[in-house]
C-alpha cells in the first residue's frame, strides 16, 4: 500500500499541476483542493524510489509547497538569532 502525501490546502492554489505530475493518476483536483488516492491507484514495489527517497512527482511539481511526503522534517525558519548553547562534556 502506498500512502498518500500530506496535503496543505492552505497553501494550494488549485493550479492542477500535481494532477498533471502524477504518473499513478492519482491526484484529482476538486472544489476542496486536491485528493489523493495513492493507496489505490499507485502499484509501486518497496523498492520504488519514490517510496525509498520521498520524492513525490506532485510534491516536486508544486509551485506553492502544498504538499510533503508524510516523513519530510521540516525545520523551523532562521529566526536569524544565536544558535543553541551546547552543554560541556564531562
């Protein structure tokens, strides 16, 4: 079972390229955004790279950033201040 990316309909714009990007067909565009239906529709093997790698053809394809592989870390902006004090090693 392959399943889906995480999907920000925040930051969608409906734009349908990640319908366009997907080979699995996928990806529909309706009045709510974007669904997805990878558990279905995609037949990868657990070896597939874009399984091993998280590198989704509508994540890639997504001008605004609405979606992200389920395991992406996402780290926190540069708040541009010092970084962390490390504690001394005994």
């Amino acid at each position: 079972m392959t399943p889906s990316p995480h999907y920000d309909p925040a930051s969608c714009d409906r734009c349908g390229l990640c319908v366009t990007a997907c080979p699995c067909h996928a990806a529909s565009l309706t009045a709510d955004g974007v669904t997805f239906a990878c558990d279905h529709c995609c037949h990868h093997s657990s070896e597939c790279p874009t399984l091993l790698h998280c590198l989704w053809p509508c994540e890639e394809a997504c001008p605004r950033g609405a979606i992200h592989c389920r395991f992406d870390i996402l780290l926190p902006e540069d708040d541009g201040g010092e970084p962390p004090a490390t504690p001394p090693q005994e």
